[in-house]
C-alpha cells in the first residue's frame, strides 16, 4: 500500500500515466521526396492504429510501468520544454506542475522566435549548461527548434514532438503545416503584421488575429481563456518559418510524437508523415487543437513520461 503522501504525489500524474500505454512506434524506414504520400498513407494507417477515445486517456487505470519510473542508481533526467510561435513558456504550466510533483525537474525556455538558425542555438546554450540526460520536448516550430537544438548536445536522450514540426535538413517550418492547414488561408485575414529592429531584410513579425487565433489555434479552450491567450502572445518573426533546417536531430535520437486530431494549425496528417519518417513512438488524442498542451496537460505528460522510462 502506498502512503497518503505517496498518493498525493502521483495524483496529478495518474491521467498521464493512463495515456502512455496507448502509445505505439511507426517503425517504417525514414521517408522523403516522392515517397511522401506513401508514407502519409502508412502512418494514417499506423497512427488509427493506436487512436482511443477521450475517456480511455483520462482513465486513472493504472499501466504496466509506472512513472515516474523506477531507475535505481541512474540520473534521472531533465525535462526541458520548448515552447512555439505565438505562445510562451507559460504553455507548459500544466507539465511543469505535474512533472514537478512527480518528482522530475522540468524547465520551460524560452524560444526567441527569430530563426530557426539562432533559435535551435539559443536552446542549445541552455542546455550545455545541465548535466545528465535530458528529455528535450518541442510544441509546434518549437519543435524544428528542438531538431536542431539537440543534434550538437550528446545529453539529450530522447525528443518529444507535441503537434509540432519535425524538418528534415533543408526543410522549413512554414513547409510543413500540411495542406488544409488555417495557415493556409490569406495572410492579410490572418496575421497583423509588425517591423522590428534588427529584422533581416523583408522579415517582420507575425501576430495572430483574434479570430484565427480563437477559431483555429486555441479552438478547444474556453473563448474567454482563448481570448486571453491571444492578448498575451508571442509574436514569431516571418524568418522563424522560411529559414531550412540544418540538422534532423531524430534520425539518431528516439522520438515520441503526440498528435491532436484536432489541430488545424498542423495538420494530423502532415504529423503522421513526419512522425513515420521518425520512426517515433506515437500517440494520437482524440480532438483537442493545436493548444492540447494547455487544454489537456496530464494527456500530453503522458508520452512525455514515456519519453522519461526509456531513459536508462
């Protein structure tokens, strides 16, 4: 039997803990070029594989392993958060909270939201600084951050993609919000548009409109917290989504995705076709958006503490 205080510590984490059993691995080689619709095919395929309903991912049930995990004699790892364009470290309060009483440290940096380039080196520096493995988590371009960011820092052991982009060298975030995306739609209907000193040539930052903002980006939290989410935004600098990728970090590191059925800022099937070429561990919730991670926060720690029990 557990002590009352043991219980209250892994009370936070028990929807978490639910949710990472449902967790399968696209085990396809890595896909590019003319194989793309194949392999977005096969991930679909893959990805409904492992698709359950909301009610099974709130289940306290618990799973075969628990976590937090028990690694006797081991480090346990960092969890460093990195948050995406027009959002902050905030976004990950829900995470750090349950992360910290489950007894892990969690750090959210801050993403500059100027190029990928300087951005991926940004973190990068952050994470020189710590010792022991890191678990590196990315939500949406920061999730082309984490990509570069971990490719120079042999601690990280292992990425978590949370509805974010995944490039390959070359790639540019912009590129892969998948067709059907709202960043689709006409810029002057989405984005209010600021100069910025310093700005490399043509380059401005991006606001998001209040109603692409509440419809599209955070369009399954309340209007009022979605409202004040719009007001409180990160602007991302146009340079953040052209700039191509120099680095794929999860071609050598293990990776987990998490995909909201939901988002319509990413799209699902854009996720599958980068989690496949990943070769990462998947899991899909059940509608959501592309803010699951401040909607549903002990959904998305799961596959964050399945990250952390692959880590010896």
């Amino acid at each position: 039997m557990k002590s009352a205080r043991t219980r209250r510590r892994f009370r936070g984490i028990a929807p978490a803990v639910a949710l990472a059993a449902v967790t399968a691995s696209a085990t396809a080689s890595p896909t590019t070029g003319a194989q793309t619709a194949t392999a977005t095919a096969t991930a679909t395929a893959t990805a409904t594989a492992v698709t359950t309903t909301r009610a099974a991912l709130t289940s306290p049930a618990i799973a075969a392993e628990p976590f937090p995990c028990r690694s006797p004699g081991n480090a346990r790892p960092t969890v460093v958060m990195v948050h995406g364009a027009w959002a902050g470290t905030s976004s990950w309060a829900g995470e750090v909270d349950s992360l910290h009483r489950a007894g892990y440290v969690a750090r959210a940096v801050a993403n500059p939201l100027r190029d990928l380039t300087g951005d991926a080196a940004s973190v990068a520096d952050f994470l020189r600084t710590l010792s022991g493995p890191i678990v590196l988590v990315g939500h949406s371009y920061g999730g082309s951050v984490i990509t570069n960011a971990a490719a120079d820092v042999p601690n990280v052991k292992a990425l978590v993609y949370v509805d974010a982009a995944a490039p390959d060298a070359g790639e540019t975030t912009g590129g892969l919000s998948g067709r059907g995306s709202a960043l689709s739609a006409d810029p002057a209907s989405l984005y209010d548009t600021v100069s910025y000193s310093g700005a490399a040539r043509g380059a401005t930052d991006l606001y998001l409109k209040r109603d692409a903002f509440v419809r599209s980006f955070a369009s399954d939290l309340p209007r009022d917290t979605a409202v004040r989410l719009w007001a409180s935004q990160r602007p991302a600098s146009t340079s953040a989504f052209a700039t191509p990728s120099k680095a794929a970090a999860w071609k050598t590191i293990p990776s987990w995705y998490f995909i909201s059925t939901g988002d319509r800022i990413i799209t699902p099937s854009s996720q599958r076709f980068m989690a496949h070429r990943a070769r990462s561990k998947v899991t899909e919730f059940p509608g959501g958006s592309h803010l699951t991670l401040i909607s549903h926060p002990e959904a998305v720690t799961a596959v964050i503490g399945s990250a952390i029990c692959s880590v010896r």
